[in-house]
C-alpha cells in the first residue's frame, strides 16, 4: 500500500535513509509496504491534508488588489481607471483578466 508522506526539505536524507521514495511527478515521498510505516510516522499526512473527512479544500486566494472589496471614502480614496468602455455586465478581452471570480 503506498502512502504520500509531507517530508520538510531538511529532512529528505533522513527520509531517504528510512526507505521513502520521490516521486517526481507528483513531487512528493512515498513508502511503499507497511513496515516501513512505522519508520516514517513523523511525517504521515495529518487528516485534513489528506482530505479523510475533512471538507473540500478551497483554493488559496490571489493577493488581494489594492481597494478591491472594501469601501474607501474621503482622502484615501482613488479611483479606479476602467480598462475599456463595456458596460460592467460584459466581459470583453481587455477586461476578462481583471474580473473577479466566483
């Protein structure tokens, strides 16, 4: 049975030396029989990394732009430049990359 292991960069030697494995596609340690299991416990995935009962993951947010979502009155103001003259409601090629998602 394999089993993915989060093995810090510091310590891949001690990883490799206990019988982990690289797997470079998914760039990540491995082992490969139970006995070594034991071996190797330290770095065993904690539940929530491994998505055993835990909910779905959300992906980690994009930094943020600077005023985007907060309302911004009086001297800190600034405003915002459009990038074309579509109405809000269209997307077009110039103004896709700055829509934000949902």
């Amino acid at each position: 049975m394999r089993m993915n292991l989060q093995v810090p960069f510091a310590e891949k030697e001690a990883a490799k030396k206990l019988g982990a494995r690289w797997d470079a596609a998914r760039k990540l340690w491995y082992i490969d029989n139970d006995e070594q299991l034991a071996a190797c416990a330290r770095w065993s995935p904690t539940p929530h990394a491994a998505g055993e009962g835990a909910s779905p993951a959300k992906a980690a947010p994009s930094a943020p732009r600077q005023g985007a979502g907060k309302l911004v009155v009086g001297s800190a103001y600034v405003a915002q430049t459009p990038a074309c003259h579509c109405p809000p409601w269209q997307l077009c090629e110039l103004c896709q990359p700055l829509a934000l998602a949902c």
